[in-house]
C-alpha cells in the first residue's frame, strides 16, 4: 500500500485545512479546555507560516519550472528541432504556451516559405521579361543604326521605319501583357465581384477583337440571354474572354467562324467558345495555357504566348475553370465555367413577354 508523504500535499491545501481547523476550534471553544485553545493557537500560526513558506517556495520552483520548459522550447524551434519537453496531451499553462509557440513557429515558417516562393517568381519574372523584350530592342537598336548610318531611298526608309512602327506596337503590347501577368502572379490585382450582366461581359470582349476578326472576314456569332446575371469582375472577365477570342481569330484561317453560346447549370455557367482554326492536339491542352508557350504550328502568329496563361489565372481567382476540346485542322472549344453565386433575371419578364415592373 502507497503511504501518503507530506511532500505529496500541495502546501494551499494544507494552509486551508490548518485554517479550517481554527475555525471549527475558535467554534467549539466552549467545550474545549483553555490549556488546549491556549496551546493551539501559537502552533497554528507556527504551521501556517511555515506551510506559507513551503507554498511560496513551491511557486517559485513552478514558476522556474515554467520558465525552463518555454525557454527549451524556443531554443528547440529556433534550432529547427521538435521540443523534447513538450507534452500536448498535459492540461498545464507550459503545455498551453508551447503549443501557441509551435503555432506561431509553423505560421512564421510558412511565411517564410511564401517569401522564398514569391522571391522566386519576381526572379522568374524578370528573366522572362528580359527575353521577350530582346529582341523587339535589338531590332529597334539595329533599324535606327541602318537609318542614322546610310543614305537610303524613300521608299526603302518608309519600310524601316513601318517595320519600326510595328516593332514598338509589338513592344508595348509585350509589356502590358508582362505587366497583367506580374500583377496577376503577385497577386497585386484587386477583383470586384459583383451581379453583372455576363451579357454586357462578353460584349465588352467582342468589341476589343472586332477589328481584328473583321480583317480576317471571321464572323463571331453570340448567344447569350441578356437577363442572365451572375457574380463576376466584369473588367477582368471580358480580359479573359478578350484573351481567348483574340487566341481564336489569330489561328483561324480567313473566312471563319467562332461561337459563342452560354448555357446556366445549377453550379456553373458554363460559356463555350468555338471556332473553325487550326485546332490543338490533345497532348497539348495543358501546355496552351502555360506562360509562354507557342506551339509550333502557331509559331507563324503574332502573339508571346500570355493569353491563355491569364484567362486561365483571372477565370481560376473567381473560382471558376477552363478546359478544352479540340481536333487538329477542325477547330477547337474553350469552355469557361464561372461559379453560381446566384443567376437571377435582370427583369422580371411575364409570361406573355411583357415586363413586371410591380
């Protein structure tokens, strides 16, 4: 059988028993003798100063105690180490403070962790920046050199100087793709998500490419409810429809077509664009929306290969997805899914076809 040491009694307990017994004696005074009371009274406050003592003793080793298992602690995940003193299933304030401690640690890690991350993006970024604008530089530097060094004919300088022309247009196209897809990495681009028309959205990208489509003779075609209304960046999305229209026209010979339907699911909107181009084989879907991947059948269009790569960033921020379906020399559909937060009419539209305006 275990015997009960005095060691093993936390002092406050003894200190409130020895109080407890004072008062039951201070209560019974009258049925206990004068010699006894007289004798006690001292002895209990001997007792109590002494168990003070311990229990003050005995903060201090716990506060010690304390202080050495926090401090081992700290140097273990400084050093990169797992606490060895760390007891998580211990219901103690040292255990409490150590696992706020290693949720801090595991926080201060992960930031670190994005900070490399985001170091390496900015170096990447910077390298691909100073590939792209290479050559449209190199060809500037060498056409003002042929013009500032040789007497050429009319003619012949009015072609350099179209050729410059379109190098600097090709250059500032360059950086302000460059400039879209460093604020789309760093995460330095804001979106309003609002109840938008997807309608008036997909207008607004039509009309940045119409030119274009018009010089190839491409007819776009639409269809699109105009009541259909769901929660979006109305600027951003018509970015990344522009984005794969423009995709579209490039490599789709002349006289083609590309279509643009839009179906509501119960989760999604779902909003295909098809053309008649080129087409995409399948072991290729994912390249296409890598940073600036051509292909090598495309290597003859103009572009740096950065319009699939931020339609597919802006549509994934929102929550939404791309995927695509294509057959080479048949044409390709890329369909944009953009999630329902709620698909409500602009109007309410009777059924007869008049609208409710009560």
């Amino acid at each position: 059988m275990k015997k009960l040491s005095l060691h093993a009694i936390p002092a406050h307990t003894a200190i409130s028993v020895t109080a407890l017994l004072m008062i039951i004696a201070g209560l019974l005074q009258g049925y206990i003798p004068a010699a006894i009371l007289q004798a006690l009274l001292p002895v209990s406050g001997i007792l109590i100063f002494l168990l003070s003592s311990a229990w003050h003793f005995q903060q201090k080793q716990q506060q010690a105690a304390f202080a050495n298992d926090i401090c081992e602690t700290a140097d273990a995940l400084m050093d990169g180490r797992s606490p060895e003193n760390y007891r998580p299933f211990e219901d103690s304030q040292a255990s409490k403070v150590q696992w706020k401690l290693l949720q801090y640690c595991d926080r201060m890690r992960e930031e670190q962790r994005q900070s490399r991350q985001d170091k390496q993006i900015i170096q990447e970024l910077v390298s691909d920046i100073s590939h792209q604008v290479k050559t449209p530089v190199a060809n500037l530097t060498m056409f003002t050199n042929i013009l500032q060094q040789h007497e050429l004919p009319e003619e012949k300088r009015a072609e350099f100087l179209n050729i410059m022309t379109a190098q600097v247009q090709k250059l500032d196209f360059l950086m302000q793709s460059l400039i879209k897809m460093s604020r789309l990495e760093t995460g330095t681009f804001l979106l309003h998500m609002e109840e938008n028309s997807l309608y008036n959205t997909i207008a607004q990208a039509v009309n940045g490419v119409w030119a274009k489509a018009r010089q190839k003779n491409i007819q776009i075609e639409a269809d699109c409810d105009s009541h259909i209304c769901i929660r979006h960046d109305a600027k951003w999305t018509a970015e990344a429809f522009g984005n794969i229209l423009d995709n579209a026209i490039k490599y789709t010979p002349e006289g083609g077509t590309i279509r643009i339907s839009v179906r509501p699911w119960q989760f999604y909107t779902r909003i295909d664009i098809s053309d008649t181009g080129i087409g995409i084989a399948p072991e290729h879907y994912h390249d296409i929306f890598k940073r600036f991947y051509r292909a090598q059948e495309a290597a003859t269009a103009e572009g740096v290969g950065l319009g699939l790569y931020l339609a597919r960033g802006i549509i994934t921020r929102q929550k939404g997805y791309i995927s695509v379906k294509s057959e080479p020399q048949k044409g390709s559909v890329f369909s944009v899914f953009l999630l329902n937060d709620s698909i409500k009419a602009i109007q309410e539209i009777k059924p007869n076809g008049n609208r409710n305006d009560s």
